[in-house]
C-alpha cells in the first residue's frame, strides 16, 4: 500500500464475516437494533492495494458493506463507503443520500485522488437512481461504472476488465429474495398490532364484544397473509397492485376463517360476523402486503403514490363497515 494511515485515514477490513456479523446481520434482519446497524463512512481497503487497484462504491448500511466485502475474496481492493445514515443502496439512492453530493463530499474527504491513480469508480447498479454520473465526473475528475446487480457478481466482474453480463444486469427478486425481508415486515406489525388488541381488549370491558380467539386468530392468519405469504407468492397472484394481491389472499383466508367456524350451518355464527370478517380481514392482509412495495424493486415512487391513493380509502371503509357489522352482532 503506497499510501500510509498517516497521511490518509485508511480503515483495512476483511473478507471475512465474524460469528458477530452473521448475529447482527440476523438481528438487523428482525428490526434488533436495525436503525442503527451501521459502519463509519470512510474509505476502506481488502487486502494489500496499491494506486491501481479498483475502488468500489457502496453505502454505510453494515449488511451492504459485509455483502460486498465477503464477495472480494482474493483481490486487493479500495471500497470507498458512502455515508447513506445506515440506509442500504438500493434505498438511500431513493432518498437521496447515496447520492451524487456525498459522493463527491466522499471523494474530496478521503483524499481518493492521492489514493489511486486511475479515475474509475465502481458504483452498485442499484445506485444509480441516486447518481447524476456526468456531475461528478466534472467536479472530482473520476468516472463512474455501473458494476452488477449482486455483490455476488462484483469478484468475476472486475477480473473481466469491468463488463457485465446480461445476468449481471437483471434484477432477479426471486422468492429467497422476497423471503428474507417478511421477519422486519412482522417485527413492523407488532405495535399496530398491540393497539388493536388493545382496542378489543376495551371492547370486552365495556360489553361491545365478545372479541375472543376467533378474532386473534383471524386477525393473526390476515398479519401473515399480508406479511408473509404475498411477499413470498408475489408473482403468482394475479394483478398488479401489492393491496390487490393481499387482498385475494386476505379474501380466501376470511372465507377459511368463516368455514372454520362453522357458517353458514352453525346459527350462533351469524350472517353479520361473516360479512364482518369478509370485510376486515382482506383489508388488513392487503395494507400489510401493500407495505412491502417499499423493499421491492420492482416499484417506482409514483406507482407507489397511485395504488396508496386508491387502496388506503378503500381499506379504511372497509374495515369501519366490517367492525360496525360485528358490532352489530353483538347487540343482536
């Protein structure tokens, strides 16, 4: 390394994830200290490398970070971290923080100039929406190249002179994918879910109810519909929307509840708690699935914006109609 510590803070790191990585990228997974899983935006450096050595991109998001340098086995590399306020890439380009401003702030902080003596920068593809690439080629000198979609593809990438594969291109989403993200999409259920055991609970106190085990569980089965299985059957449910999709699902497991209770043979389950649940329950499912559109890829902002303006009415009715019919019941 040509460059000393002295001269410019250079933090060495290693390809190899620690017992503690593993367990905090497990914790960050279900929402344990998540805000705060981060490390010091700086540049960093595998191995032993020297002024022409590659120098990647990527945020201060610590499971960013160990994704990419696990990835870098038997190559010496600069990895310049940006500070995104421990958001991930694909996020923080969205919001603005992996963005071209701290980019170039990086650059001169860090002295990149004196470090390496080409003017390449590899930035995660992802990135890209936060990145005006001719900007910072005009204020820092240094190009920007777009590298694959997964840290997985960064290693064989750069040993092909920095050509990526249609592969390398596409992003997959595929169902491993999708399943890895519902543990933070249940953790975020929970508080909600507190209140509106809460609510019931209050219910019973002043004689609304009987909001009893049915209830959990009908509700409980909608939280994992929404959470779980929409993410995870995503492609396969017809339709477009995220609310849509939770919806349908939401729709078969109300009917599934309403079965399992016997309706409509059993006399004490009436016409008015079916509908109730016909109505609550689909809506439920589908506010927790539309809630995923924010970690898929396959969302734009504006899409987002359209389907949150029709569904969020049409959910809230849904489910006062639905909690005034089971009122009702209970009065009957």
């Amino acid at each position: 390394m040509d460059i000393t510590s002295r001269e410019i803070k250079i933090m060495p790191t290693s390809t190899q994830l620690t017992i503690r990585d593993v367990l905090g990228s497990w914790k960050a997974r279900w929402g344990i200290n998540r805000m705060n899983y981060k490390v010091d935006p700086g540049l960093y450096s595998i191995g032993n490398p020297d002024k022409s050595s590659p120098v990647l991109v990527t945020a201060n998001y610590k499971m960013s970070f160990d994704s990419l340098r696990k990835e870098l086995t038997g190559l010496d590399a600069w990895i310049l971290v940006l500070d995104t306020k421990g958001i991930n890439v694909w996020c923080a380009a969205g919001k603005g923080t992996f963005g071209t401003s701290e980019l170039l702030n990086r650059i001169a902080i860090v002295q990149l100039e004196k470090v390496v003596s080409h003017k390449t920068l590899v930035l995660p593809q992802l990135g890209a929406p936060g990145v005006s690439a001719h900007e910072v080629l005009k204020y820092s000198g240094f190009k920007v190249t777009y590298g694959p979609v997964s840290a997985k593809d960064v290693n064989e990438f750069i040993h092909s002179g920095m050509k990526a594969t249609t592969v390398m291109r596409t992003v997959e989403f595929n169902t491993f994918d999708r399943l890895v993200l519902t543990p933070i999409e249940l953790v975020g259920t929970f508080k909600i879910s507190l209140i509106i055991f809460g609510i019931l609970f209050l219910l019973n106190l002043i004689g609304l109810g009987p909001f009893g085990i049915v209830d959990f569980y009908g509700y409980m089965g909608a939280v994992i519909v929404g959470c779980v299985l929409t993410p995870v059957l995503l492609p396969w449910i017809p339709g477009r929307a995220f609310a849509w999709k939770g919806w349908l699902l939401g729709f078969i497991w109300a009917v599934i509840v309403n079965m399992l209770n016997g309706w409509p043979y059993v006399p004490q389950f009436s016409l008015l708690r079916a509908l109730g649940y016909l109505l609550i329950l689909p809506s439920a499912s589908a506010f927790f699935a539309m809630n995923f559109t924010g970690c898929s890829t396959f969302t734009s902002f504006s899409g987002v914006l359209k389907e949150m303006k029709i569904a969020i009415p049409a959910i809230i009715i849904s489910i006062f109609l639905g909690t005034v019919l089971i009122l009702l019941n209970s009065f009957i």
